[in-house]
C-alpha cells in the first residue's frame, strides 16, 4: 500500500515513516504543502496523511483543493490544534478523519490500517503451498519460521499473491511499488524478484513468481489450494498477546533510535523558544519574533508527544496558548516563562535516558553488490549516517566529510572510489569547486551529486564539469546506493515509448516538425528555450528527445549530457539535429550519450521518415 505522508516536522515524520516502513506500507514525504498537493494530483496513493500546519499550502486549503479536483481516496488530518473549530474545519475541508497531535504511534497504525481496509477489502490471511502470509503483523511465514523480507520484497510477494491470475510488466509493477520521484530503472524489478526467489528457496519454499517471457511475471498456478477460505480468514486471531507485544516492540525501537538522532535539535529549540519568549518580555519585539515563538511551541507538541514525553508536549501546548493570546500581555508571557523553565529540565532528564538497543535490519541490496569506498561531502549528518549504516549490507565502506577543506584532506590522503556530494556549504564554495578541483585527477573519481538545488545552471555546470549522476534529495537510502552501484558497474539500458520532446531556437522548424511527427501518431511537445529545458522535461515526461545542436546558452550536446547525468532521465532515447556533418562533431554527439545524430539539410519529410525510422529500430 502507498501512503503520501505531509508533514515538515523531521522528527514526526521519520517516526511515522519507519514505523509504517516496517509494516511493509510505502511511504512517500512532501515538507511542504505545495509539493504535497504536486504529489497527490500526479501519483496514485491509497492514503495521506496531512499536518495541517504546512509551510506554503496550509493543510486545510490543500485537502479542499483535492476534494474540489475530486480526488476521492482518503485523508486523516495530523495536528497539536485540539479544538472543535479547527476539527471541523477539517471535516468540512474533506478530511475523512482526524487526529490530534501528540499520537500513541499505535492508535495511529490502528487508525492507517482501518482506512487501508475501506478503501480495498483485502484478506489478512493469504496461503500458497507452504508460503503463508499475514497481512495483520506484516510476516511471511515459510516451514514455521518468519523470513526476513525487505519492504519491497513483502510487496513484491504480497501483488503476486493477492492477484494470482493478474500478469504484471516491470514497468507496472514499477508504478504500484514505486513512488515517481524515486525513479529507479526497470532492472530494479528484476533485482528485487531474483532476491525474494532467493530468500524463498532458501526457505524450503518453491518458486511462486513465473516469468511470462515477452509479457512479465505472474504468480504460478500452486500444487496445493492457495487462497484461505473466509472461516480461515475470520478465525485470525490478528490482536493475540504475542502479535501487540511484538508490535509495541517494534515501535519502541523505532522511536528510540530516532530520539537518540534528534534530542540535541529539541534541546537547541527549547534553548530559542526560551530566548525568543526573553525578547517578548522585555517588551521591545516585533510580529516577526512572536509569531516565531509561538511557531516554535507548536511543532514540540506534535514532536515531543512522538517521543512518549507527554508531559513535555502538555507544556508545550500551554506556551503555545499563552503565547497565542491577543493581545499579548505580562501575565501570560510570565506563565510563558515558567512552564519553558519546566519544559528545560523535562527534557535534560529525557536526554539521560539510555534507549533500548536496537538490532538494525538493513534491507538487502543486489547479490552483486561491489566493495568500494564512497566518501559523502555533506554537512547534514543524520543523512549520511543513515547512508553509512546502510551501506554495511551493500558490502560498502563509507566515509564522511562534513564541509569542503575536510573533503579536500581524505581525497589527498587517499582516492575514494566514488564521492557522492553535496552542492550547498556555508561560505562562498559549493560542491561544483571541489568538483573542479577533482576533474583532472587520474584515475578519474566518479561523482554523483546529491542535493536539494533544482536549478539547471546548477545541472549543466555539473555536466561540464564530468559529474557521472545528479540526483535530487530527499531519496531514500536503499535507492541512493542503488545508483552509486549502478555508476560504478555502468551498465546503460534504453526505453521505449512515443511521447517527443523537441528542442529548438527556431520556431518555424519546430512548428513544421511537429506537424509532421503528430501526423504519424506521435505525442510531440516543442520549446523553444533551451533555458527552460528541465522544467518542459519534466513537465512534459517524453520517451524520446530531440535537441537541435547549436542553440543560445546551452547547446544540444550539453543538455544531453544532463540527461544522461540524471538517473531518472539517463535511459531517455536521444537524438540530435544539426545542419553539421564534420566527423568530429557527429563523434562528440555519440560520445555524450546521443543515441542518433540526424543532418538538418534533408527535406522535411525525409527528415521525419528518419527519426521515425531510429524510433522503430529500438
């Protein structure tokens, strides 16, 4: 199942989001609410999760956006506003449901599972031979023993299983399993299915994916019957003892390791709270401050409830009240005072205490996975530690830099052999001028740039510069290190597909190829501003690529090398127009990555017969 989780408290939302990974549910994560609402209306989800207090789209406006556009699955509204007013604002904005912040993560679970089980009637007990899976406790059981399957595996299992006469392309299976801003290639499908074989076989199990050659996979016909009647269903003891304790577990473990991460940040924002409510009672404050401390107060309830501190929320809840009075007076900003004090030793006790260990269960990479060493230039620590954790099961050695100068001293010390980077850095030096400074280097260190900025600039520098990937954050850790695997085996794969993209400063030539491309049937989408490139791309989604080579500012062989820098678009198919025919310049083409090369000078009609000839040889 797919849920679309709103939210911009990092705390809150890598509670909620490992916790319903663990149950096998994929999660996807806007933090804002405008790329919410952009993730809603382009991507099927089965449920969202929407805080109401989101930066740029406020929760209750998008939810009437969705119901006004007719979006119909289900949404629960996430906020610390308790009030009666604001729940049925919420109601009356669309919401199925509500809940309020701070949320025991179990009723919250309870509450996912109750929408998932209206929205698509499923069993909760499915068997196959000796295969049994629980859909209750996210288990599959083989021979009486649990097999420890990734999220992706149980899925893959789970589709198969619950659609036994249903063939699946990897391409769908891509669509169901996948959210789109991951944008993995098809052969991830391939690596997953061969991975859950393994793990099956290993059991005792037979295989019970069949390929369907030409067409894709399906689940194969069982010796033995294999879906449970209804009685076996009803009889599911789905709340046994054993079933919640393990559960409990499982979510104590998961709020005890992001506690450990994120305790110093909730320390360092009780420190500004504190400072910001001093400012208040001195008297000489402006909007701006007393609408960031009345912010600040507001997202430690939500997070501090995540974390059991149920106290700490309640005084958080208080200074918000407090803090929100209109106008604001003495008495309140002194209560304010007191109840921040209180909040500080709360959490100074918190902070000493030990949490549970928990054994890390990393999800499983390809069983080719290579032995390298990656160095990761980012200044954003819980992330690369997440990667280095997960890198141990991918059989690869990660080391760390948090700023440029560091990075510069283990580059000379000793050549990693891939560095995935960061562009943004305090100071004036971004992650390009380290990149400039390693371009020349031999043997040539390949780099993936990994980072929040979108602007194409950023893109073409980077292509100029040799970057091997440039990859967008936020993506998860599985998926990173699928890429850094893929650059360092480089193993290159083309699609297919009908949807053109033409690239061209001359508005004439595009109006008459166009005409001429749609009248065989093809999807044709012009531009005719290289500098808007990437946002037509990825507006528009084409299959294949046409770019005239000699443009204003950037040119075609430099908007390929983009594409192909790009994990999402580096399969796109690729053809460049020019009215040149030097050797060399038809050389450099192929030797970016173009997939055809195609004269101008031909009459029009030759011209698209051509392109349409390439289309039909892939």
């Amino acid at each position: 199942m797919k849920i679309l989780l709103i939210e911009d408290d990092s705390a809150t939302a890598d509670i909620i989001i490992e916790t319903l990974t663990n149950y096998h549910w994929i999660v996807k994560r806007a933090t804002d609410g405008e790329i919410g609402l952009q993730l809603a209306q382009t991507q099927e989800y089965d449920l969202i999760l929407l805080d109401i207090g989101l930066p740029k789209l406020d929760g209750i406006t998008l939810c009437k956006r969705l119901r006004s556009e007719g979006y119909e699955n289900p949404i629960l509204l996430l906020t610390a506003k308790d009030s009666t007013e604001a729940q049925v604002m919420g109601l009356d904005a669309g919401a199925d449901d509500y809940i309020i912040k701070p949320f025991n993560i179990e009723i919250l679970l309870a509450r996912v599972r109750a929408f998932v089980r209206k929205v698509k009637t499923l069993p909760t007990l499915v068997n196959y031979e000796n295969i049994q899976l629980n859909s209750a406790n996210a288990e599959v059981i083989c021979e009486g023993k649990t097999l420890p399957l990734t999220a992706k595996e149980y899925c893959l299992l789970e589709l198969f299983l619950l659609n036994p006469k249903r063939i699946y392309t990897r391409r769908s299976i891509l669509d169901r399993l996948w959210d789109f801003a991951e944008a993995p290639g098809e052969e991830t499908v391939t690596t997953h299915i061969k991975c859950l074989r393994q793990k099956l076989k290993a059991a005792g199990a037979t295989d019970p994916i069949e390929t369907v050659y030409g067409l894709g996979y399906r689940l194969r016909s069982p010796q033995v019957a294999a879906l449970p009647s209804p009685k076996t269903q009803t009889n599911l003891p789905s709340n046994s003892p054993t079933e919640k304790s393990a559960a409990d577990r499982k979510a104590q473990a998961v709020t005890s390791k992001v506690w450990n991460q994120f305790k110093s940040k909730y320390v360092e924002q009780i420190k500004n709270l504190a400072e910001l409510i001093n400012v208040l009672n001195s008297g000489n404050f402006s909007p701006e401050q007393h609408q960031e401390a009345t912010s600040l107060a507001h997202k430690l309830v939500g997070s501090l409830g995540m974390f059991g501190l149920i106290e700490a929320a309640q005084q958080a809840k208080q200074i918000e009240l407090f803090l929100r009075a209109n106008p604001l007076q003495t008495i309140q900003i002194q209560e304010a005072i007191k109840l921040v004090r209180l909040l500080q030793q709360i959490i100074e006790q918190a902070q000493t205490q030990a949490p549970p260990k928990v054994q890390a269960s990393p999800q499983s990479p390809p069983s080719d996975a290579l032995s390298s060493r990656i160095l990761i230039v980012d200044d954003d620590l819980v992330l690369a530690d997440r990667l280095r954790i997960e890198a141990i099961a991918w059989n690869l050695q990660v080391e760390i830099a948090t700023d440029l100068k560091v990075a510069r001293q283990m580059i000379a010390q000793s050549l990693p052999n891939i560095i995935l980077l960061d562009l943004s850095f305090p100071g004036a030096e971004d992650g390009l001028t380290l990149m400039a400074e390693i371009q020349g280097r031999v043997p040539k260190i390949p780099v993936i740039i990994f980072t929040a900025r979108e602007d194409l600039p950023d893109r073409i520098a980077a292509v100029r510069l040799g970057v091997s990937a440039f990859v967008r954050k936020p993506l998860s850790a599985q998926e990173i290190l699928k890429i850094v695997t893929d650059v360092l085996k480089q193993k290159p794969q083309r699609t297919r597909g009908d949807r053109v993209l033409i690239v061209d400063d001359d508005p004439g030539f595009l109006n008459s190829l166009s005409t001429l491309l749609s009248s065989y049937g093809l999807q044709v989408t012009t531009s005719d501003h290289p500098q808007e490139f990437w946002q037509v791309l990825t507006a528009c989604k084409p299959e294949v690529l046409i770019l005239d080579l000699e443009m204003p500012e950037f040119d075609g062989i430099e908007l390929c090398q983009v594409v192909r820098a790009d994990p999402q678009w580096q399969h796109l198919k690729v053809i460049i127009l020019s009215a040149h025919t030097e050797t060399d310049t038809i050389a450099k083409a192929y030797a970016v990555g173009a997939d055809a090369y195609i004269s101008k000078s031909i009459p029009g009609t030759e011209l698209a017969t051509q392109i349409l000839y390439r289309l039909q040889r892939w």
